[in-house]
C-alpha cells in the first residue's frame, strides 16, 4: 500500500502533537467515559475497573492566573538548551494537584533543539525528564513533542509515529523505543495512540488507522483497518456512502483533535472536508467504517477547511470547532448530544463572534460539564479563553486576568491546556507561557 506523507511533516524537525490521556476499559462495549483528570476529551487515566488514578483538589481557590517558567535544560553545559521564553507548551497532563507532566515543540531559540518532557507542580515546573534533542530512532534530527497522556504502565509523550517516548516506571524517567508501526523515516504524526484492554489503536496524520493485539512497542505488529486515500484504499473499494478521504491534521505542529478515539476505541471521530463540505467523520465499531455527519450554517468562505479538532466527553456529547485569523466573524463551535449524528451550531461570546480569532484546543473537566477552548484573539492581540458549563451547548468569556498576565510574560498564543477538576487548570502556549489557575480559569 502506497502512503502520502503530508509535506509539512518532513521538515528538519518533525512535528508531533499531544494525545488525550486514556482509560483502560474494555475492548468491547466497557471502558467507560469516567475520569480522574480532565483533558481535551474529558477522559482521564483510570486503573480499568473505574476507580481513577488522579484526585481532584478541592473548592476553588483565589481567582488569578500564575506565569509559571519553564525549565532550561542545562544537562549539558557547553549546550544549554533555553525553553524559558522560547519553547512552545503542546501538552499538559496532572495525575493529582502537585503531579504533573508538561510537553513542548521547539520554538525562536530552541527550534532547532526539539521540544522536551517536564515533570511539573501546581506553580512550579521541576526537571527535564526527557529532551527532544536526543536522538531519535527512526527519523533524522530532533524531536518535538505535542502531548501527554496516562498508560497502563505510566506515561506517553506523543512524538512520531514510528517512536514511542513513554515513561514505564510512572513517571520517574522516560526512554524511546520503536513503536512498531509508523513510516520508516518518521514522516508521519500520531493523532491517536489509545492503548486497549487488548492491543491497541493508532491514527496516523496521513490518513491511516492501524491496530495491533498487543502493546506498542518495538515487536508489535499493526494492522491498516482504514485509509481511504491509500493505494489501494482500505477498505478496497470504499462504499460511496462513507467517508472518502482519511483523518490528517492542518496544523504544524499537527493538531491532535483532529481525530478523537474512545476509551474502549469503538467511537472514533475525525474532522474532514472534502469537496468543501465540513464533516465529521463517525464511526461506532472500532474504525471499520465511517461515515460523513455534515456541519450545516459554515460561511461559504471557509467551507474549505475541516473543523481544527472534535472531542467527546461522554458517548453521545461533544464538540467540534474552527477559527482562522484570515476570516473575521467565522469561528465557530458546533454540539452534539446524540454521539456525532447531527450537530448543531453554537453561538461564539459576543465579544469574538465577529473578530479574527483562532481556536486551538478544547479541554474538559472530569465532570464533563467544565470545559474551556484556548487560542488567540488577534484583533486585540491578547490570550483568549473560552469556557462552558453545559458541556458546550453554550460559551462564555474566561480568563480573568490571564491575558494581561501572557503580555506581561512575553507569551502570545495559547495552544493547549488541561483540567485536574472544575477549578484547578493550566494552559500554555508560545513563547514558553504555562500558567495555573484554581478559580476555574478566572
């Protein structure tokens, strides 16, 4: 089968993205959407019998955001690697308030170094566990990280898909290894990697999900399930009433919401736009088949482009959402409540609806209900932050007095974030920002 790697992947550095953290249910119909701590799908590491692995820390505290500094990596004198004020925060995850575990993508000073992994408290980022600018084993040059997640064994930072950058002694140091799957030459991204009570399932970013019976690793053996835009496409031929085109990112670094996996991996979404149709992607039986759900009322004149993420906090409710600086007044959010059969269009805060605004990630507590969208308001050139408490059917203004505290920092963009409950969240973004909060983002 003949693969097409996108182009923007084979750059010097590759591009790497953050993967929600999982729950380990069962293959089948089990593994529910309980969690312990809120990420962009609002799935929490659990220990697979429903009782969660993180705690949440209580009633809010003072309102206020803390600009926490990143780390400089000083392992090695003669080349210290500066992340402070240069280094792009892609993925954030907390087991329990003091806890945590920050990704990044080389960025200004540092592009050329790779991004790392941070061990992190509620305002304090800690040690470098991992640098990016080791090298890695299948692709040339560097690496950048765009995610953290929980795993049976302890943590993943999401990298190429042909590497697997994990920590298997929870969190106390991290290697790499082959994954087992992936191009060769690591041209491709992973913009899903769940692992299952059986094996587990892998989007990759040219448009391919594969499955293997065991763990990840270096002796694993994957499966293509689906990849419509191959040669030949899988299935072969694909029916004309599902999805044509398979699952890839527009993003650089890529966008890991661009697909969405279950934690038992039967619900499996990924944004498309085929023939300038924005669509959703569904499938509900682990990846077999999929097919195109349409999101009716985008303006005519950003049609061409596919949703930037979709996450889902419970089988049936879920969000998907776009905005693109070039276009004032076309964001937008869209709900559903029956798993991505039909989807309905949110309004955006007044204060945005009609601004050129980007929207980069979503996240959610473990609730279900808290959620926040973190991305960039460019007409006043200031952190934006958006936040629910109906799990998305409607949308606020957030933040208190975090944008004044990114421009104070330096930072600009915000591009990821993470909930350990309704009240404590982080966020981060260019130029090094990663700020806490325990006031529910106020």
């Amino acid at each position: 089968m003949t693969r097409f790697p996108k182009l923007t992947t084979m750059l010097p550095l590759a591009m790497v993205f953050a993967v929600p953290a999982c729950e380990f249910g069962d293959d089948g119909s089990g593994g529910g959407f309980t969690t312990s701590a809120g990420d962009a799908t609002g799935n929490g590491s659990t220990t697979g019998n429903g009782s969660t692995t993180g705690a949440g820390a209580g009633g809010p505290g003072q309102p206020g955001w803390t600009v926490i500094p990143m780390l400089d990596d000083e392992s090695d004198p003669q080349n210290i690697v500066y992340h402070s004020g240069n280094t792009l925060v892609t993925g954030i995850y907390f087991a329990s308030i003091d806890d945590g575990y920050v990704v990044s993508a080389g960025a200004n000073q540092t592009f050329s170094y790779g991004g790392a992994v941070f061990r992190a408290k509620q305002k304090e980022v800690t040690e470098v566990l991992f640098s990016g600018n080791q090298t890695a084993t299948c692709a040339l040059g560097t690496t950048d990280f765009i995610g953290i997640e929980a795993t049976p064994g302890g943590y993943m930072a999401k990298a190429f898909a042909c590497d697997l950058v994990s920590s298997k002694d929870g969190g106390a140091t991290f290697g790499v290894e082959r994954a087992g799957a992936g191009d060769a030459f690591g041209l491709e991204d992973t913009l899903a990697l769940r692992h299952l009570k059986s094996g587990a399932l892998m989007v990759r970013e040219t448009g391919v999900i594969s499955r293997t019976s065991s763990s990840p690793g270096p002796t694993a053996v994957w499966t293509d399930t689906w990849a419509p835009g191959a040669v030949p496409p899988i299935p072969n031929p694909v029916p004309a009433d599902q999805c044509q085109s398979g699952p890839e990112s527009q993003g650089v670094p890529s966008i890991d919401q661009a697909a969405y996996v279950s934690p038992n991996g039967q619900l499996i979404a990924y944004t498309s736009s085929p023939d300038h149709d924005p669509q959703i992607c569904i499938s509900n039986d682990g990846g077999e088949s999929f097919y195109p759900k349409l999101l009716a009322g985008v303006a005519e004149d950003v049609l061409f482009a596919p949703p930037t993420g979709v996450v889902f906090t419970t089988p049936t409710n879920g969000i998907t959402f776009y905005a693109n600086s070039l276009y004032a007044g076309r964001g937008y959010v869209f709900h559903t409540t029956d798993g991505g059969e039909s989807w309905s269009k949110v309004e955006l805060p007044v204060d945005v609806a009609n601004k050129r605004i980007e929207l980069q990630r979503a996240f959610f507590a473990p609730d279900g209900d808290h959620g926040w969208l973190v991305g960039f308001d460019y007409d006043s050139s200031v952190a934006l932050l958006l936040k629910t408490s109906d799990g998305g059917a409607s949308w606020q203004m957030s933040g208190g007095d975090l944008a004044a505290k990114v421009a104070e920092s330096g930072g600009g963009k915000l591009s990821t974030g993470f909930a350990l409950d309704a009240n404590h969240i982080w966020v981060g973004g260019d130029d090094g920002i990663f700020a806490a909060n325990a006031a529910g983002g106020e």
